[in-house]
C-alpha cells in the first residue's frame, strides 16, 4: 500500500496556491507526513541590463517571501504537522521538478489558476510541466471559488483503463478511501468508433446487426465491470465502499461528468506515455480533466518521465 511521508507544495501566493495548502495539510494529517514549503522566487525583470542575475537577488527579497511562505502553513502547527520553508530562485516549474527529486518527495501539492483565458496560459506554463515530469504522484487544486469538494475526501472516483498508470493510481486512491473512511468509485470509460452519448439506435439498424450490436455492448460492459470488481480486495472493499462503474463517451467528459454526478471530491488518473503521441493523449484526456474539473485531481505516472 502506497505510503505518503515526504509532500512538496509551492505556492505563489494566490488564492488558489493557499487553497491547495489546506489539501496540503489534511493529507500529510492523514498520513503522518511532513510538508516542504515551497516558493520559487522568479523576478520578472531580470533580463533588463543593469539589474542582478538571479543569483544575486536581494537577501531583503529572500527574507521577504520566505516568511510570506510561512506564513501560508500557519495552521499546520496546530495539527501537529511539520513543516519546512524552502525558497529557491528561478523557473518555478523547473524548480519544483528539482525540489521534489531532491527532497524525495512522495507527493506534490499545488494549486491550478482557472480553466480559461490567461489563466488558462499559466496552467500551461507550470502545472502542466510538472504534471507531465513530475516523478511523484501529482494532486491538482482548484481555485475556492471554483471548488465543490470538501475535506476530508467522502467520495473519490478513480479512472480505470487498466494501464500501469491507471493501476497505481487505483492502489493510491484505495488507502486515501481509507484514511478518510470515503466512498471510491471506480470509472472505466468505453470508447466507441462513432460518437456517444447517445447510443446508436438499434431500431434505426438491421434487425441482425442490432441484435449482434447490443449483444457486443452487453459483453463489453460485463467484461469491464468484473475486470474493475477484480481489481480490489476483501480488504479494500472491508475498510471503504467500492462501486465499480462503466460508461460510454469520450473519456475525460465521462470522467467530469461522472465526478459532477456523484460531487466528488477528489479524481484519481494515470498519466501514462512520454512520446510525441501520448503527450497528445495527455493534452486531451489528463490534461483536459485538471483544467476542467471542480474539485482536486491526483495524477500519477507509470514510469519515470524524460528530463
């Protein structure tokens, strides 16, 4: 069972960065873990001739946003978590690359900006990067004014589609259903050559074919509903509720709608792949659930991304 001891959470100072600070502190609650406080302080103007290269950034800056990042866990204290305060100079997502390899980081917690406009570009520009070379499992935060979720977690959803990926993210979600005495639904989405929803209708085809047709959607989602149900163990299913569950579409919108349905409050997905293809896959099915989505998102990768 996956353990969670070391977490790393940047914050820049937003809204959203300390909304993920809560989320932060719950989980390393949960857990027994620490968390690193991280900032990553990136002057702006540092290209301008005659101004300081970053790294001879004023020690009155430094002092500065190093007690602005305390400040952000105060509240850690009282539940008895420990934290540490790190500021580093520099690009934040390279930044929090390095930081979480170095400080052997378990889990990384940090806040999204929004699903649109230029908020939408900042997502991009440093979420995105961590989420897709992160080598620990990643938990997104939304916004609190765009969240729906709670804590503690009650209602998990995990997207299943068998994959490595997909699997470990099964095992992490199985223990955060436990910790938090929550309810995890497990999601696997079928994806049809035609669009759907709706399903084809079967009064509009042949006779023969429809009956071929609604015997094979029969025996696909039977297949996939004891493959999830296999997944588990006595165990699993002793400490929490599991219900597994099929639907038919496009899978990050069956994923987003899935989660509105049932108000979840946390979304588990593998990120799987590191090639050209696959980070196409991500752009349109991860990606799109973390911009998307109203409530956190832990993503996980099956194997080591390229630097």
């Amino acid at each position: 069972m996956p353990t969670i001891k070391r977490i790393l959470c940047p914050v820049d100072f937003s809204d959203a960065s300390r909304h993920a600070v809560d989320h932060a502190i719950a989980i390393a609650r949960w857990y027994n873990a620490s968390i690193t406080a991280f900032h990553v302080y990136h002057p702006i103007v540092t290209a301008v001739p005659g101004l300081p290269p970053l790294d001879r950034v004023p020690e009155a800056d430094l002092r500065r946003v190093y007690a602005e990042t305390a400040a952000c866990f105060e509240g850690a204290s009282a539940h008895g978590v420990c934290v540490d305060v790190i500021v580093d100079v520099g690009h934040p997502a390279a930044q929090i690359l390095v930081r979480s390899q170095a400080a052997d980081s378990d889990l990384i917690v940090m806040g999204t900006h929004g699903a649109s406009g230029f908020e939408h570009l900042l997502l991009g520009s440093v979420t995105e990067k961590v989420l897709r070379r992160a080598l620990c499992p990643v938990l997104t935060v939304p916004p609190q004014t765009h969240a729906t979720s709670t804590l503690p977690f009650k209602r998990l959803l995990c997207a299943v589609d068998f994959s490595d990926s997909s699997l470990r993210g099964l095992e992490l979600a199985c223990s955060l259903a436990k910790e938090s005495d929550a309810m995890l639904t497990l999601l696997h989405v079928i994806e049809w050559p035609w669009r759907e929803p709706p399903a084809p209708i079967l009064e509009d085809l042949p006779s023969d074919q429809a009956a071929a047709l609604a015997e094979f959607r029969r025996y696909v989602e039977k297949s996939a509903v004891e493959r999830l149900r296999g997944l588990t163990t006595e165990s699993d299913r002793g400490h929490c509720v599991i219900e597994p569950r099929v639907a038919h579409g496009k899978a990050y919108t069956e994923i987003l709608r899935t989660a509105a349905i049932e108000r979840a409050d946390l979304i588990v997905i593998g990120v799987h792949g590191r090639n050209a293809a696959e980070v196409m896959l991500f752009g349109s099915t991860t990606n799109q659930v973390v911009r998307r989505a109203t409530c956190p998102v832990l993503t996980l990768r099956d194997q080591p991304a390229d630097t």
